[in-house]
C-alpha cells in the first residue's frame, strides 16, 4: 500500500539538495530501508511514476524511458535505500520531463489510417479474404474494426520472422557461424539480441522500418555471433559485413520512438 511522505522524511531528503525544494507525493517504504523490486515513488508536479527495479550487479543508479509505453524505471544497485534513489531520482526530474515530452502520442491504426510499414506510412484499407496483404502501398486487412490490430501485428510478426530468419542465415553463412534459433517478439527496449549460445532474438517492429534497417539489425546480431561485445573490433567487423551501417542505425535511433507508438 502507498504511504504518504512524513514531514521528518520531507526534511531528511531536503538535506541531501544544496537548494530547491523537494517535491515528493508519496513512497512505498521508509526513505533509510532498502526497497522491494515492486516500489514505485512518484516526484513532481505533476507527478512522475518511478517504478524501482533492483539488480545485484548494478554499481549505479541509472533511469531508464521505454521506448514502447513510457514507463519510467530506475536501477537500484545491490544496497540501495529509498533516501538516495528518491534524491537521484529528483535530481534528473528536469531530464525525465524533457525527454517524456519528446514522446509520440500513442497510434490507434484504423481503417482508413495509416501505419509504418518498410518504413513509409501505408494506408490501411479494407480487404477481402482471410489474410492481409499488401498490394499497390496499401494493406489489405480483411474483418472488422476490433479485429484490424490482431490482424496487422500477426501480419508483422509472419512477415518480421520471414525476413530476418533469413537475413540472419546470410550473414552468419558469411561469418561461418551457425544461429541455434529466432525468436520474434515486440521487446521495449531492444532490436535484437545474440545469447552466447547462438539464440537471436528481433523486434517484429522492425518490418515498420525501411527495408535496409532491417538488413543492419540482422548483420549487426550475426557480428555477435563473432564478437559478444561492442568493442571498436565488433564495429569493425560490422562495417565490413554491412559498410553503410552507420545510416541505418541512426535512422533507428531518430524513428524508434515511433515505430513504438502504434498500439499492435
């Protein structure tokens, strides 16, 4: 249960800031225990929810913004305490507002819309049959409007799985390595992954992106294949798989937060 910030916490925190008052509406422990992983604090007015996320190899606090809902979170290292998250969390409440208001209102598509899709917005259009298809820039979704949402991201996912399988066997058969399995999902936080044991993992939000983003994102997982890390080697082995890389990864950074926005 939330509990409301005593007076005498008020003034402990207001301590730690050289000036400026501390703006605090409420906690879920006291400010000098440690905290559960399912802590949430909330600072300013209005308000900012913090969720408090615990990890015993963290050696820092750190905030992090999800690209997908915009949750903010905050990593807690080992032996933190609710007297200094709540201070650091204050302390960057000008950069959490600055970038929560960079963020893309959330994209409901629907008929007659438009969604990204290789990296254009394509109109969205009734279709006939089962099945979606995209046909002369539209996509051609058949069924009714409650089920458009289910329609397009199974679409994606099919569509998502079918190319990045196959990117990711080109550059691995270039690489001489050998991928164990892909996976698809709709990850917050990340395009892709590598595990040590050759498991790849993408962002079915990709297909949302131009065609040649999507080619990066799978050499860029392939080179992990070679190098588990992002040294100035594994760049260098990724410029030579996939040279023009460097454009490619910065229209991801620019276009990410929207590709997030649409509620698939």
């Amino acid at each position: 249960m939330i509990a409301s910030l005593s007076k005498g916490s008020v003034a402990d925190l207001r301590d730690i800031r050289t000036n400026g008052v501390i703006r605090v509406i409420a906690l879920r422990c006291q400010p000098d225990k440690l905290c559960p992983m399912t802590d949430i604090l909330h600072i300013g007015e209005p308000p900012i929810a913090v969720h408090l996320r615990h990890n015993a190899r963290a050696k820092r606090y750190s905030l992090r913004i999800s690209n997908k809902d915009g949750k903010v979170s905050m990593t807690l290292p080992k032996r933190a305490n609710m007297r200094e998250a709540t201070a650091f969390a204050i302390d960057h409440e000008g950069w959490l507002r600055k970038h929560l208001s960079k963020r893309v209102p959330t994209i409901v598509p629907e008929f007659g819309g438009r969604v990204m899709f290789d990296g254009e917005k394509r109109e969205i259009v009734h279709g006939a049959g089962r099945s979606v298809r995209y046909e002369d820039g539209q996509l051609h979704v058949p069924g009714r409007d409650d089920q458009l949402a289910g329609k397009l991201k199974g679409y994606f996912k099919a569509i998502a799985r079918e190319r990045l399988v196959h990117a990711s066997e080109h550059y691995a058969e270039i690489l001489d390595r050998k991928i164990n399995s892909v996976s698809i999902r709709d990850t917050k936080s990340r395009w892709g992954s590598c595990s040590t044991d050759g498991k790849l993992m993408y962002s079915w939000r990709l297909v949302m992106a131009p065609r040649q983003v999507q080619v990066y994102v799978a050499a860029h997982e392939a080179c992990h294949l070679v190098e588990m890390n992002h040294s100035a080697a594994y760049w260098k082995l990724v410029e030579q798989v996939y040279p023009d890389y460097k454009q490619h990864k910065l229209w991801l950074k620019r276009n990410g937060t929207l590709l997030h926005s649409y509620k698939l």
